[in-house]
C-alpha cells in the first residue's frame, strides 16, 4: 500500500513537473457571484468582472517538481526492501 503511495504522489510531481514547463502562468477564477467577490475587495474591478488569482510559474519550478517526483518514485521502488529488512 505504501509504495502505492508513493509511486502515486512521485508520477504526479513529475506530471505537474512536466505541465510547468509548458506554461508560464496560472490564472485562477474567483469563487462566488461577480457582485459578491466585488463588495469584498478594497478596489472594485470593473463591473461583472471578479478578480482573478495569478501564480507565475518561476524557471526552477519544473526541474525542481520533475526531480523531487523521481526521487520519489527511486524511493517507491526501495521500499519493499526497506520493510523486508
């Protein structure tokens, strides 16, 4: 069960490793009705339009994500020896 794990968490560093590469930016959509998200923020975008989060994806980003995910994924494949002994 354990090396299912973490087989699984390894591939989908390496996956979203691979996503960053492609991309340079992520830009999320506010929650929530226009008017609502509106009434909460200090300064009003305009109208209709609901604030967005952006996260700008930095160059080391996906080499880091891509080599954690391996060395997850070397550890997924020890672990059964680790637990034997």
């Amino acid at each position: 069960m354990w090396r299912a794990l973490f087989l699984a968490i390894g591939i989908s560093l390496c996956i979203l490793g691979v996503e960053c590469l492609a991309v340079s930016k992520f830009t999320f959509k506010a929650r929530g009705k226009p008017e609502k998200v509106v009434q909460k923020t200090l300064q009003a975008p305009p109208q209709g339009v609901a604030p967005h989060r952006v996260i700008v994806v930095g160059d080391h980003a996906p080499w880091s994500l891509m080599g954690l995910g391996a060395v997850v994924i070397i550890y997924a494949y020890d672990l059964p020896k680790r637990m034997k002994g």
